[in-house]
C-alpha cells in the first residue's frame, strides 16, 4: 500500500523562531592525497560555466615564477593573481579585488580558487562572498549576515594548521575590528588536500601554524561548548599534532598527518568555538598586524591560568623543536593602543563564552588582558 502524505501537515520552521541545533555546512567535496593537486583541472572543468567564465586563482605569491605556479591549469581567460601573505587580510583587500575582476570581466566568473595557506584561502572565501553580494565585506563582519550563497570556490592549503580549507569562517581585519565572516555560504565547495604541497615551509612558520591547530583544539576540548561531535573531531587532532610534534615521523608521513589535523582541528570548532588565545590574538593582529600563528603562540603561552595542560605541552613541543617566540611585542605601546587591543578582544563574545561560560566578565576584565598583552 502507498502511504500519501499530506505536504501541508509536515511541520516547518516558521520564520524569525530560534532553531534550537544549528544546521552547519561542510565541504561537501573533498580530495585527499599525494600529487593530487594535479587533478585540480578536471575537478574544475565540471564547474565551468563557459569559456568566456573564467577561474580566478589567488595564490601566494611565494609561489611566483615557481614549479607550482606552472602547474595551475589555466585555460581560455582564467586569471592569476599573486597574493602576499606577508600581512593579515583586510576588509579593503577584499573590495579591491571583487572590484578588480567586476572591472576585467563582463560576466560572472565560474569561481574563485585560493591556493595557499590560511591568508589566502579566506581571502578566497570572503571574495566569492562579496562576487554575489552588496556593499563592502566590513559590513558582513559578524555571524550569519550573508544573504546570497557565494560563488563557486575552491581551496588547496599549501600549509597545514590554520583549519581554513574546511571552517565557516573567514577572518578578515575591518577598519573597527579583526573578526570572520562567519556564515553558511562561507564555507569552500571543494577543498582539495595534497601534503606535498607543504614541502619546502620554513621551519617557523610550519610550529606556528601546527600550533594553530593544537591551540584550535585545546580550546574546543576545554570550552563550555564542547559536545559529542566536536570533542570527536578535537581529540583526533590533538592525537595528531602530538605525533607530528612530540615524535620522529618520516617527514611525509608528518606532512599526511598534519594536514589531517588541521582539517579535525577547524571540524572540532564547528559546533564549538575557540577561546582565550584567539581572542586575544585578534587584538594583536588588529592593531598590530601580528600574523595569526605567531599570535596564537604569543598569547597562549601565558595563559597556564586557563589552559595549564595545553600551556605545558605546548612549551614541551616548543623546546623540542627549538622555538623562541619573540619578545617585546607590546613593549612600546601606550594606554590607548593597549585599550584598543582590549576592545577588539573583548568583542568576540562566543570565544569568551565557549573559554569560560555566560558569566565570563566576572572573570575577565581590562585590567587582566593588559596584564597578559604586558607579558608579550
């Protein structure tokens, strides 16, 4: 017997009520391995509208006039732009380069490919974004303010650690605040994950951008937030940063298991958020343009107070590994500049939520941020 039913019976969301489980997108496509960004052209073939809708490609440009760029498969009027990752993205990058392309083509691109490290790939985010939707990307700085879904994009991380290719985030400095795009059309279409992309990264920026990853996970682990699913994907994580970090691997089963673990570190903050650290690098990087794994670093080795486990290992994998962070960063800065800091900081809400709960300003105040900020 068929069994009708009635469209009209089944119960819908009504609009303006509060969902009690948050619906979060993923990459629904993914392509994993050694020497698979060679499969980059075919992948993007499918997507193409015509020959006259390009690709646009934003790429590191430490990558220019090298091996990797000659093997991006542009073809008709695709466009390469070199993008330097030597400064956090801001807001204004974003509009200049939606403008850009608005002005090089008539129509529509078919997408936009980022292939870099966490810089890059959420400048890719926010532009696919801005390609379809109005006004600046300042103006979409906060959580679930995007209308329209986005362009068509793709991301291939030539670094592991930030959780970029796969989060529905991207952090971008506006001209009040350091804060993501956070939004369901954020998130890439297609990520494609070949370590041996990573080959070659200096040994710095490898520890800090890992650290990233580790931070991304002793913060989900630890927070208010946690839940069944994001402490499934947090602890794998933390089991892979301390393989990488804390044992002799062969360096391409180190390259396989980190880019492994900043895909379940960004999944591990899908339904949680991250905490103290990264709210109080957003403040570093606002004012003074510090790039986010070496913030990350800056603050979370003071933070024994709220992370004394993570704060341990984390100085554990730091000697192992011979890394001195730099000193005197804040140093020279007055009271205004401090207070800036501060009040970047203190805006991220749901990271102070998820480190300490509701009542969190009884806990942290301006005072104690300068505190920290002092030490750095």
């Amino acid at each position: 017997m068929e069994l009708k039913r009635d469209i009209a019976a089944i119960p819908m969301s009504v609009p303006g009520t509060k969902r009690k489980f948050k619906n979060f997108p993923m990459v629904p496509f993914v392509v994993f391995g050694r020497g698979c960004f060679d499969q980059l052209g075919d992948i993007l073939m499918s997507q193409r509208k015509h020959s006259d809708a390009p690709f646009i490609f934003l790429v590191d440009d430490v990558f220019e006039k090298k091996e990797l760029a000659a093997r991006i498969p542009c073809i008709f009027n695709d466009q390469l732009i070199f993008i330097s990752a030597d400064v956090e993205p801001r807001t204004t990058q974003v509009d200049a380069l939606v403008k850009k392309i608005q002005n090089d083509f008539d129509e529509l691109p078919s997408g936009i490919v980022g292939i870099g490290g966490g810089t890059v790939l959420d400048l890719s985010k926010a532009v696919s974004i801005m390609m379809t939707n109005t006004g600046r990307a300042d103006e979409y700085q906060g959580w679930d303010l995007v209308n329209k879904p986005s362009l068509y994009h793709a991301g291939i991380p030539t670094i592991s650690g930030t959780g970029a290719e796969v989060s529905r985030t991207t952090v971008l400095l506006g001209p009040e605040k350091k804060l993501g795009i956070n939004s369901d059309y954020t998130t890439f279409d297609q990520a494609l994950l070949d370590p041996d992309l990573t080959k070659g990264v200096c040994k710095s920026q490898w520890f800090y951008t890992g650290m990233d990853c580790f931070i991304h996970c002793i913060e989900s682990l630890k927070g208010t937030y946690l839940n069944a699913f994001s402490q499934s994907y947090g602890e794998k994580a933390l089991e892979l940063c301390k393989e990488v970090f804390l044992e002799e691997l062969e360096p391409a089963e180190s390259r396989d298991k980190l880019m492994m673990a900043s895909w379940h570190g960004g999944m591990s903050i899908a339904y949680s958020q991250v905490g103290v650290a990264h709210a109080m690098s957003y403040g570093l990087g606002f004012l003074l343009g510090v790039r986010h794994g070496i913030g990350n670093c800056l603050v979370f080795q003071h933070l024994e107070e709220f992370y004394p486990e993570g704060v341990a290992l984390f100085n554990t994998m730091s000697q192992k590994h011979n890394i001195e962070l730099p000193t005197g960063i804040c140093a020279n800065l007055d009271d205004n500049e401090f207070d800036t800091m501060i009040s970047v900081a203190m805006g991220m809400v749901p990271l102070w939520e998820n480190a300490l709960g509701k009542d969190w300003r009884k806990v942290i105040t301006p005072e104690k941020l300068e505190t920290i900020y002092r030490k750095i």
